[in-house]
C-alpha cells in the first residue's frame, strides 16, 4: 500500500483507491464535467444556429435608448408590406424631455421601407403616427394602415396616404390583411372596416373585444369566447384570452394551464404549446402572416427568481426579464425559430414575410432579420 492510498466506504462496500485509481477517476471527474457542460450548452447551441442574416441599427434614423434624464415609452414596430420589403416605424414617448417652445404638437415619427433583397432603406419619411402600440400595420398588395392623427389612413408602399377615416384607436388586422378593428380602448365602441376601402362595414357593441379573422370575427366577452360569422355568434367550447386567427380554419389562443392551444374554427382541439413554468406577470402575443402557414408567440414576465429578488417592486415598475419568441407552423405545431432572451427596457417586437420564410425582430433599437427553411 502506498502512501497516498486511502480507505473509503461508499454505498456500504469499502474500496481501495490508488494512485492509478484516482487517476482514472479523474479522468472520469473531467468527462463527467465535460458531459455536464455539453447537456447544459445545448440550448445555447440550439440558438446559436439561428443567427441574423443582417441587422440594423435605428439609432441612425433616431432612436433613443432609455436613460436617468428620461422616460421613454417604445412603440417603434416592424411589418412586411412584401417578402422583400419591411416596413419600420421609429416611434417613441418621452415623459420628461420637454418639447422645443416653438413645437405645438408632438414630433413627427420617421417611417422608413427597408429594401430586403438590395439590403439597403429605399424610402423615408416623417409622419404623424399616434403614440400606441401598433399605429402602423401591414393590411395586403403592398399597403399598410396607420393611424395618425387625422384618423385611419391607407398608405403605399412608395409612403402615400389615403384620406383619414376619422375614428380613435387601437387598431388590429386580420391575417390576410383584408379587414381592420378600429377602436374599443376603455371600453368604447369597435368598427369593422374594409382595408382596401378604407370604408366602415358594421359597428360593434362596446364592452367586447373583437379580434378580426378574413372571413369571420372572434368575439371574446364575459371570459368566453364566441365565433362570429354572418351575424351569428357561435360558443367556442375553449375559453382562452388572448386569442388570434392563424389563418381561416385555425385559431391560437392562451390558458394559464395549458399554455398556447391551437384549435379549429369547428371549436376541435389540435395541438398546445407549454408555456414557461411560474412565469409572473406573463404577456402573451401572437403574430400571423398572411399565407397562415406560420404564426409567432411572444411569451414574457417575470421569472421566479427575479420576482424573489424583488419582492419589494410592489408595482413591478421594473423591465420584465424574460421574453421567448417562438416561430410555430401552424398544421404540425413543429418550432422553426426559438429564441430566449432578456428584453431589457424594451420588449422585442417579431413580425413575419408573406410565405413565412423570413423572420424580422425590433430589440432595443436593433432590427435582425432571419432565413427560416
């Protein structure tokens, strides 16, 4: 027995370890690290492959991180007009910087086309978006809507507006574009309008929030959500809040339980998506795109640890830590894209192409656009 030999006792049978011995279980030790660090690097490996095609900085064009001088409020987003072109609109909210006294109104926003296939910015201008969440949407054949200040407006790719239909916001549209819901903030009333006219269909109650599909409506009041078609409100056996059409024959919605649960318009369960576990103060969003093929989940809150730490943000004031965009095709329910990240100050905004093929993400002043197969 050599002197570095020792006696140990493990699972009740004593062994002998050598000096060989512990060379060999040092080397098992480091294999065993090394298989640790490879299960634990998957992930990371897993996002790894979805790298950025290219990327672009909007604060050339204007945009302002958030800083100790002011509070800044990010309602810049990003829509496909084509599969080659995206539209980006820098639109912010300052609470402290004050306005220059000869500025009576708001500062315009700058709106600008992003050239896909030539990779550069082919047009740019300034107009006079709202401050909300989505002020500008892609509705079909090259056109989006906004809303500015005079109302409603249908606009061209080439940043041509239409007359304004003079109605208060927000604003949705269907997934193929052909139909926009206008209004219903605090409760006010919601108008169906026509995207290529621009021109009213019907007015809706107040009190209902109304999601607009191509060919029908979802209506969701009192928890419970109704399919719409033809005047007809009929129950959906799935109570999910929010909820989207994906395409004519689909629709995602979302249960704390459940996760994001994809179901026929015939009210037919077809597949769900866990959502994370003991996520705090969870928003969930979906995106669509006009072919139906593929929809997006934007899943963020706070996480468990985080909420621990700050037990004391009473209000959760702080910038949600946790943000999963998931891009799901919409038959199999396989992920093609899956992608975690802080969000930091700002949430990032995803946006889809036409035939699903490239995805678009705005991330604290930066937009990436990625190849899906």
């Amino acid at each position: 027995m050599t002197s570095w030999n020792y006696f140990k006792t493990r699972f009740g049978r004593p062994f002998v370890l050598s000096a060989h011995g512990l060379f060999k279980l040092r080397q098992k030790r480091w294999s065993l690290l090394t298989y640790l660090s490879f299960l634990i690097s998957i992930p990371f490996l897993a996002e790894g492959r979805h790298d950025a095609t290219f990327s672009l900085d909007l604060r050339q064009f204007g945009w302002k991180a958030r800083n100790s001088h002011s509070f800044r409020v990010d309602y810049s987003n990003v829509t496909f007009l084509s599969d080659s072109l995206l539209l980006v609109i820098v639109n912010q909210k300052s609470f402290v910087e004050p306005l220059a006294p000869e500025t009576k109104v708001v500062p315009n926003s700058k709106l600008f086309i992003f050239d896909l296939h030539r990779r550069e910015v082919s047009r740019t201008a300034d107009v006079p978006a709202l401050q909300l969440p989505q002020s500008v949407l892609a509705t079909r054949s090259g056109k989006f809507a906004m809303l500015s200040i005079a109302g409603l407006q249908l606009c061209s790719a080439q940043l041509d507006c239409g007359t304004a239909l003079h109605t208060p916001g927000p604003m949705a549209v269907s997934p193929r574009g052909s139909k926009i819901i206008i209004g219903g903030y605090a409760g006010t009333r919601q108008t169906l309008v026509d995207a290529d006219t621009m021109k009213p269909i019907e007015e809706l109650p107040g009190g209902e929030s109304v999601i607009p599909g191509d060919i029908a409506l979802l209506v969701h009041k009192e928890n419970y959500l109704y399919l719409q078609k033809d005047h007809t409100q009929v129950p959906l056996p799935l109570s999910v809040f929010p909820a989207q059409f994906v395409n004519d024959q689909l629709i995602v919605g979302f249960r704390e339980r459940n996760g994001a649960v994809v179901f026929g318009s015939d009210g037919l369960l077809r597949y769900t998506l866990a959502a994370k576990n003991g996520l705090r103060n969870r928003e969930i969003v979906f995106t669509t795109c006009s072919s139906g093929t593929r929809f997006v989940i934007s899943e963020s809150g706070y996480t468990k640890g985080n909420s621990l730490v700050h037990f004391f943000d009473i209000d959760q004031a702080r910038p949600l830590n946790y943000q999963r965009i998931r891009v799901v095709d919409s038959d199999t329910g396989r992920i093609v894209f899956d992608k975690t990240l802080d969000p930091g100050a700002y949430l990032t905004w995803p946006a889809l192409s036409p035939d699903a093929h490239t995805f678009a993400m705005l991330t604290n002043g930066k937009v990436e656009v990625f190849e899906l197969p």
